[in-house]
C-alpha cells in the first residue's frame, strides 16, 4: 500500500511538473508587428551607382548598397495541434532610398536622389524543427510566395553653382511607373517566448522579388532612368527581421 501511494505522489509530482512547464508549440495565433532590412545581394544595375564618374556602365545605377529599412506586420495561425506547422500572413513594406554626390569643378557638384518602395503582401510555411526547452525557444524554416508590388520611381538631380546660383538647377523625373512581381523566399528563424503573452521572432531570409512576371521594357526594377537598359534582371536580396509578437489562445 505505502509502495502504491509513494508511486500515485511520485506520479502526480512529475504531473505537476510536466503541466506547469510553459510550451511554446501551443498559442492558436499571433498578431506582430517588426522592423525589416532588405540588402540586394550581387554586383548588378540596382547596386551600381549613380555617380557617372564611379559607374562603369552607360546606365545610371540604383545605388542601393547596403540595408534598406522596413516594417513587418504579421498574423500567425498554427496548423497543427503540436504547432510544427504554423502558417504566417502579413505584409512587408520596404523603403529604398540613394544619394550619390561628386563636384563637378570647384564651384559645381552635383547630387543624385532615386527612391522607391516596395509594399509585398505575403503568405507562408513554416515548419518549427527544434524545440529549446531551455531557451524557451523554437528553431523553424519556412518558405513564402510574395506578390512585390514595387512604385513608381523618383529620380532627382540637383547641380548647385557657388559662383552663379542662375546655372544650377533641380531636376525631378517618374520615368518608371508602378508595377506588379511575384517572388518568394526561404527562410530560416528562431521563435522565443519573452513574457506573458509576448514572443520575439528573429529571421533571415533569401528572396527573389520577380520570379515572376519580368518585364525587359521597363527595365531594371530599382533603377531611376531607362535609358539604355534593354533587360530586367533577377532581383535577390537578403532579408532580416525583428518582431515582437502577441498570442492568443491555447
């Protein structure tokens, strides 16, 4: 009998125990909110710059090196009881903007401006491999298919004369309209519990904004002006995210 009480104490014990650990598989759903980065990977027409000095090509490039900031809005819904399988919709919204400056001569420089956005509604995957009891964590990959909805294009150059302000000039041209890509990306993150009901989700990223859909007459997606641009070439990018997110249910 003692044996047999011992065993139901040791039993309801480790059942405690095991009920009070928290789990991080289990929330239903999350609604967050992140900052993104997007950096263009390779040598090409969007990384190049503006500079005509500097630039090799007839083209004028995009000049965008380096992390473009964003902002990440997200709903997550898990799939499966377990929550391997959660399921992420949301929107990135990515703002591309380049300065180039070099003078002229003494007394003349010349600045170049070239902005534009990109607005990528998504929806994805993601399959949570390895649970870190310890860290409260889950290491997951996941793969998104994006509709890249990329603006119009805003080029501007400014010539400033220190001797004679009557011979610069401000010159403001939109040569490329508004257009739509499909792209996709692979990712792989790690998903943490912070408190409550508060999650941190940290991710990179590799994605190709226009899998789909090129268009050679518009030319380079990124770049200001079509002038002497006959083709649009794949644009690929690494993305990274900070989000903090809440869950509800379960």
């Amino acid at each position: 009998m003692k044996i047999k009480i011992l065993a139901l104490i040791l039993f309801l014990n480790v059942y405690l125990i095991k009920a009070s650990e928290p789990t991080v598989f289990n929330y239903g759903y999350t609604l967050g909110i992140g900052m993104s980065t997007s950096t263009l990977l390779g040598n090409g027409p969007n990384t190049n710059s503006m500079n005509p000095l500097v630039n090799t090509e007839a083209a004028l490039g995009g000049s965008f090196k380096g992390a473009q900031p964003g902002i990440d809005i997200r709903f997550t819904y898990q799939y499966d009881e377990n929550g391997k399988f959660r399921i992420p919709i949301g929107v990135d919204w990515t703002f591309y903007d380049a300065i180039d400056r070099f003078p002229i001569a003494k007394y003349l420089r010349d600045k170049y401006e070239n902005s534009s956005s990109i607005l990528a509604p998504y929806i994805g995957l993601n399959y949570h491999f390895l649970k870190l009891d310890r860290a409260l964590a889950t290491m997951y990959a996941g793969l998104e298919v994006r509709a890249n909805l990329i603006s119009e294009s805003s080029f501007r150059l400014l010539r400033t004369n220190d001797i004679d302000q009557s011979l610069g000039y401000d010159l403001v041209e939109h040569q490329k309209a508004s257009t739509l890509r499909l792209g996709s990306a692979i990712k792989i993150g790690a998903e943490g519990e912070l408190a409550d009901n508060y999650l941190i989700n940290i991710s990179g990223a590799y994605s190709i904004v226009n899998l789909l859909l090129k268009d050679s007459n518009r030319g380079e997606l990124l770049t200001p002006r079509k002038d002497f641009e006959t083709s649009e070439k794949y644009l690929q990018s690494f993305n990274f995210l900070i989000m903090i997110q809440y869950k509800f249910g379960k």
